[in-house]
C-alpha cells in the first residue's frame, strides 16, 4: 500500500482506517473495510491507495449497514452514523496534511 502523506495514529479514526485498509487488503469485509471503501475518493485523493470495491452492486454504504444490523440490530443506524463522522474526522485530518505538504510545512 502506498501512502502519502502517512497515516498518523493520532489523527481521529486512524485506527479504523488503518484495520480497514489492512482488512480490505485482503478481501475481508469488515467493517472497518467497509468503512474505508466508503472513504475510498476522498483517501484517494490524498494518496492513500484503497483497493477497488468488489463487494457488489450494492456498494460498501449498505454493505455496512446490514452488517451493522447483523452485530447492533437496533443500534445500527445510529452505530453507522457514528463510524461515517470518525471516517469524515480522518479525512479531513489526512486533507489537513496533504495541504501542509505540499505547501512544503
């Protein structure tokens, strides 16, 4: 996996992402693979390579939620809104970042 600008285990939802990218790596869909295909464009953009959606037609935003129904049932919406505000935490950490490198800071 290619990444620039690096991960830092500090940034917000770093530890999701990181699990997920390791996870989506390799196939698995957890949630946390789940999760990062979701963020896939945006984590593009700032040079972190997440592996293409193979899970379907459905896409990884319902691919999440039913499995957040499988684990949470009755919390599960409010369980996947909760993940999407630490993936767009990341983001906007890894944007931050991009943006400080290349104005050389």
């Amino acid at each position: 996996m290619s990444r620039n600008p690096p991960i830092e285990p500090d940034w917000p939802g770093a530890d999701l992402v990181e699990k997920g990218l390791r996870d989506a790596s390799t196939g698995a869909m957890t949630i946390e693979a789940l999760l990062v295909h979701i963020g896939a464009p945006r984590l593009r953009r700032v040079g972190i390579d997440v592996p293409a959606w193979g899970g379907g037609e459905a896409g990884p935003e319902r691919a999440l939620y039913e499995a957040l129904l499988k684990e949470h049932d009755r919390d599960a919406h409010s369980r996947y809104n909760a993940l999407i505000r630490r993936l767009v935490s990341f983001e906007h950490a890894a944007e931050h970042a991009a943006t400080r490198a290349r104005r050389g800071m």
